[in-house]
C-alpha cells in the first residue's frame, strides 16, 4: 500500500495577512477558514488543501499524503514499522485540525514532517474562488505538486523510491541534479533537486484553463518582484507555467497542461533535455546558470523539440491541420 495522492501541505508564514492576499486575489484559492493565526485554503471540494500557520517561519511545514483507506493506512505502517521507521500515531485533536478521519506522522531522511492520512473532509458548499476562474485541476491527482531541496538529493532517494512506493518519473543532471516521483497519473507529484542546501523549492497548482494561467501572469506583472520564473514549458510533465514568489520564501508554480502518465507501465528515463522546452527564465538563478539553463532551451529549439499540447475535452476546437505546402517540406517539424 502507497500513498495516492499530495492531500494537502501546511505552509509556515509570517504573516497570514500576507498569504490571505495572494492566495486569493493572485492565485485563485478560497479562504475557508480563519483561526487565530491560521489560515485553512480550498481549491476545490474539499474543505482545506493549504493550511498557512503564522509562526514566524517559511517553508513548508508538513506533507499530507493521503492513503485510499484505513486499511490501506494500516498496511503502510506495518511497512514502515517492518522497515525501523518510527510513525507516529496523530492524535484525535490533531486529526480534527487537519479535517481528516486518521494520520500518522513520520519524518523524511531530509528532515520534513510527512503526514500519511484518510478521510479528508469534503465541504457541502460549492468553491468559490478568490478570483475568477474555471478551478484547479485537484480531484484523484492531488494539489499539485511539490519540489524540495536538498543539500545530497542521494540522501532521499532510497526513501521515497523503496519505502514510500513512489514511482521514479524521470531524473536529469543538468542544469542541477533533479528525481521526480508521481504517485498517480500527475507526472509527478514530489521531486527533489539537490541545490547544497534545505529548502522548499516551490509547490504547483495546475488550472483547467490556459486562460488563468495567462490572467494570473497579468497579475503578476502589476507587482514589483513577484515574478520568480518567466512564462515557459516543462520537458518532463509538458506543464506550460510562471511562477510566483510566495510570502513564505518558495515559489508557486501556477501551471496548465501537465501530462498524464499510466504509472503501470511507465518507465523512468534520464533526460538529457534539461527542465524547459523554452522560456521559465529563473530570476533566482546566478547569471551563468541563467546562461546554462537558456543554452539548454536554444539546443531544444535547434534539434526541433517538441511535445504534444495536452488539452481536455471541452476546452480546445480542433482545426483542420493539413497544409499541402507544409508536408512537402522534407524533415519538417510538428
Ligand atoms: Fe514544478
């Protein structure tokens, strides 16, 4: 038994006030909930996916992954016990305030608090997001995704490959050494890149429309220093996005088009084509990273990279393609 899905994430925050803001107005989440300091967010059905804690701190504080089941959460125990892992049993107050029927906590080989939980909560009243939008693409995929750093990612490999069960995506050397893990069709819901020190790196949440993704970035751009990433498209999970700087010291990803993968037959691979197609200019990398990562993305205009749009029934035409001139140009590329 493995866990299904990222359930939901507590964020450590300064200011709640902050997170309020651009949780809502920016990035689209709905505020459920206010309790002193904290702050409970939605993004869909359920009634919390982000629980922003003012503490003084950044970072993210605890992973939920959830488990189909108390079975399923029993199994994967036994696992863990049978392997020298310690879990903890999350008490009945703890479960109450992560709106879910049960938990265990366990701390990963990098030092992050993992909750392995069932029976999250789901709201009787509809989303209703802090800005316009047509919603985020949640439901048996999870949040998003989550990238993490590490100081020897080699260190949490065996971890989560061995004894989570998460399956290993793909992984890549350069520009920086990178794994990427999925738990369910999302191409990968957690990965690690190894950067000579801890942090989080920067959560993903994928909209329906390509259109939100565009508005969010107008929004961006009406505030000075809040673009992190410039507009691009991932290699790995084909995902077109921009990210933001949150006020917790990581990025939010904010993303459309990410591709499924049938993690049955799926194979990880080593990939040799860097982390964008084109564009994602880091603003935190140093000016020859900079230089390195744009090399990488004008070597994949060069040899004609490319990756088939991935669209969702509903939300594309398709257009007639044929162009006679354009077929008979030998080694074209589509
Ligand atoms: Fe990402």
């Amino acid at each position: 038994m493995k866990p299904r899905a990222l359930g939901y994430l507590g964020v450590n925050a300064k200011s709640a006030a902050d997170w309020a803001d651009y949780a809502t107005r920016l990035v689209g989440m709905q505020i459920a909930e206010k309790t002193g300091g904290n702050l409970a967010l939605r993004m869909d059905d359920r009634k919390q996916r982000l629980v922003i804690e003012e503490n003084g701190g950044d970072g993210i504080a605890y992973f939920g992954w959830e488990m189909d089941d108390a079975d399923a959460l029993g199994a994967f125990c036994a696992t863990l016990d049978k392997a020298g892992v310690r879990a903890e049993h999350g008490s009945r107050a703890l479960a109450d305030q992560r709106r879910v029927k049960d938990l265990v906590v366990v701390t990963d080989p990098i030092g992050y608090r993992l909750e392995f939980f069932h029976g999250a909560e789901v709201s009787d009243r509809p989303f209703n997001g802090g800005r316009v939008h047509s919603g985020f693409r949640t439901g048996p995929l999870g949040l998003g995704h989550v990238v993490t750093t590490a100081e020897r990612v080699a260190d949490a490999v065996p971890f989560y490959r061995d004894l989570m069960g998460f399956g290993l995506s793909d992984y890549y050397y350069k520009p920086f050494e990178a794994y990427f893990f999925h738990v369910n069709p999302r191409h990968h819901s957690f990965a690690l890149i190894e950067t000579g020190k801890r942090s989080i790196h920067h959560m993903m949440i994928e909209h329906f429309s390509l259109d939100d993704v565009g508005q969010g970035l107008d929004l961006t751009l009406k505030e000075e220093g809040r673009l992190a990433v410039t507009l691009g498209r991932h290699c790995g999970d084909y995902m077109t996005s921009f990210y933001t700087h949150t006020p917790s010291g990581f990025m939010t990803e904010h993303g459309w088009g990410g591709q499924l993968i049938d993690p049955a037959t799926w194979q990880a691979s080593h990939r040799t084509e860097g982390p964008s197609l084109w564009g994602h200019e880091r603003s935190w990398m140093s000016p020859e990273g900079k230089v390195a990562a744009r090399e990488l993305c004008i070597e994949n205009a060069n040899r004609g990279l490319r990756r088939p749009v991935q669209v969702m029934e509903g939300n594309y035409n398709l257009m007639p393609g044929a162009c006679p001139w354009w077929d008979s140009v030998p080694g074209k590329q589509r």
